[in-house]
C-alpha cells in the first residue's frame, strides 16, 4: 500500500510503498477515506515540538474510514463498517492508569513508548492498523462528507475537558484561547453541551468577530491586551452573571499571565479546565493563589485527550445536529500532497479551516 514516511526529523514526507497492515488479535485495519492535518504537524516532523516519535514511521493520528480486516476477538464491528479511529492508544493492562501514546504524533513515557513500537504506524497511508476498541462506529456516511467527519478528533478534545468538568446546560463558560483549531472547537462544543453563554477570549480579533458572526448572541468575545488586570475585568464585564467553568487551552507560545487572567474569573466553587500548552516550551509556569483556591473551593481539572467512550458520543452530537460541520472549510489533498498539506495546515490554522488527506 502507499503511505507517507517520515524518515528523518526536519526532512520532507517520503510517498512509497509499504506492507500493508494486518489485524491480529486486538486490532483491526481500516481503509482511510480522509485523515487530517493538524495546523502544528511540521513542527512535529521537523522536531521542533521534541514529541516522543519514534523513526522511521508513518505519522498521522485519527481517521474516518471503512473496517477492512478484523481480528478474531472483534464481536460487532464488521468488514465495510465506518468509523472513526480514535487516535488515543490505551494499554490494557492498568485501566486505572493506562499508558497512552497519541497515534503518529507522540507518546508519554516508556510504556506510552512501548505502545507505539506495537502500533507503529499513523493514518497518513492508504490503510492504518488500530486497537479493536479504537474503531469506532459512526453510521453510514457520504464519502464526500469523510473530510468534514475527520473534525471529531479536535472536537473531542475540549470534549474531554468539559466532560472532566462535568459541564451543565445553562451555565456559562469562558473559553480561554478561542481563536485557534482546539479553542474554536471549544466554543462550538460547549453550545452543543447546552451552555447559555460563552465568553471568548483571544488576541486575533477577527477570528473573535467570526466567532460572534457564526454562534450568534450566546458568543461574547473579549480580545486579550496582554495585562493581566485589564483582561480579567474584560472577561468578567463580558460575563451576564457567575462563571461556572474555565476551559483553558492556550498554546504552548501563550503567556501564563493569560491563561491566569481568565482562570480567576470563575465563580467560588466554580472548575477549571488546564488542556492547553502553557510552559510545555519553557517560560514561566502556571502560578494561582493558593488562598484564592482553597477559600473559593475552585476545581482545578487537568485533562489530556477524552474517555474512550467520548467519541460515540461526539458522532451522536453530529447526527443530532448539534454541532454543524458544514460550518469547517475543507481543503482536500492526495495522499501524494502529503507535503503540501503540512505547509498548508500551517498556512491557514484558524478555527474553521481543515486540512485533510484522502488517501
């Protein structure tokens, strides 16, 4: 089968031929329909996110295809299914502390390390090879509609956050760094999940304006100045009442100072949400008063990725229309584009822009 490989950290994408996967005991192959591009993937194949990515391998991570070939402990899915591959490989081994490594994008420790060397490969590639419970069933789908579906993986995401904070119809929610892929997701999650308001904070003031344009009145935007003191009074000027949750998912170039000025706006009793990258590449940590938290009984959540069980919920929420995908413009390419679909992610990230293959 065709793939894109990544031999060398800081060199170009690879397109040959390599063996084509097979499943085995706890795992199944799928034919990739369309598989995204994450808006930061050449910093992740140029090295210069340091992720735990092991050479040569096809990078990539989650897709939207068909079930191809299923192992012999597979008792539902079945050849010609489609679903999601959920990128998030879990051991089986210690449900109560699973490790974890993020399919064709990084793994966490050595056990997370050991995980990869067993599946390998990403989605970048004609088929992939994931864990049994890693494929999961969405439906029936239009192939023309697969690219748009490839959004569930940075819906997911803040998904998992609001899931962790156990968020409430009718409470009202800052989302601090809205204006990026996983920000923007947020925003149109937390609606999904029946919040009655929404303030979103950011430093690109059009993408806040699009925000306002596309949710409608329940979006209040406030775009961040860089002081701290003058932003936590903008984000709580802009709230109608209490704020109940705090979802924080700045980037790892962001400044702690904003992430602070959102996070202490939240309510006594109120919960954070940390997912973003703050101090991930040096600079200051994340400082909040320890009086303020214990006197206040704020919730601090600190949440990687989603429960595996996230993502048949999130496919429900889409068929329910409740989160609309055709809002995301898609651009497509050849799995032999593979390339220019990196620089293109990176061209044109915002929080309505995607970048897919189709292999």
């Amino acid at each position: 089968m065709k793939a894109a490989v990544l031999k060398a950290f800081g060199t170009p994408l690879v397109i040959e031929d390599v063996p084509a996967p097979t499943p085995g005991m706890g795992a199944v192959v799928v034919d990739v329909v369309a598989t995204g591009v994450l808006a930061y993937s050449g910093e992740v194949l140029s090295g210069q996110r340091q992720y735990a990515l092991e050479l040569p391998c096809v990078p990539g991570g989650g897709a939207i295809g068909r079930v191809r070939a299923v192992g012999p402990d597979a008792t539902k899915l079945a050849v010609g299914d489609w679903v999601y591959c959920d990128p998030t490989f879990r051991s089986r081994d210690d449900a109560a502390n699973p490790d974890i490594t993020l399919q064709g994008i990084s793994a966490r420790g050595e056990g997370g390390l050991r995980l990869q060397r067993h599946f390998r490969d990403g989605a970048w590639a004609e088929q992939t090879r994931v864990p049994t419970e890693n494929a999961i069933r969405i439906g029936a789908l239009d192939p023309a509609e697969a690219g748009r579906w490839v959004k569930m993986g940075s819906l997911l995401v803040p998904y998992g956050g609001f899931l962790a904070a156990k968020l409430q119809p009718g409470e009202t929610v800052v989302v601090s760094g809205a204006t990026g892929g996983f920000g923007g997701a947020a925003v149109a999650v937390a609606l999904a999940m029946g919040a009655a308001w929404i303030v979103a904070t950011g430093r690109n003031a059009a993408a806040l304006v699009d925000l306002e344009r596309r949710f409608g009145p329940r979006v209040r935007t406030v775009r961040m100045t860089g002081d701290e003191v003058t932003d936590h009074a903008a984000i709580r000027a802009a709230a109608p009442g209490p704020i109940d949750c705090v979802f924080d998912i700045l980037p790892p170039a962001a400044d702690a100072t904003q992430a602070r000025a959102a996070l202490m706006t939240v309510r006594p009793n109120g919960r954070i949400v940390l997912m973003g990258g703050i101090n991930m590449q040096g600079g200051a940590g994340l400082e909040l008063p320890y009086a303020w938290i214990m006197r206040n009984c704020i919730t601090i959540h600190g949440q990687w990725m989603y429960p595996p069980h996230a993502a048949t919920l999130m496919a429900n929420l889409i068929r329910a229309g409740l989160i609309d995908l055709t809002q995301y413009d898609v651009a497509e390419f050849p799995l032999d584009r593979a390339n220019e679909a990196v620089a293109h992610a990176a061209a044109t990230a915002g929080p309505f822009a995607m970048t897919v293959l189709r292999p």
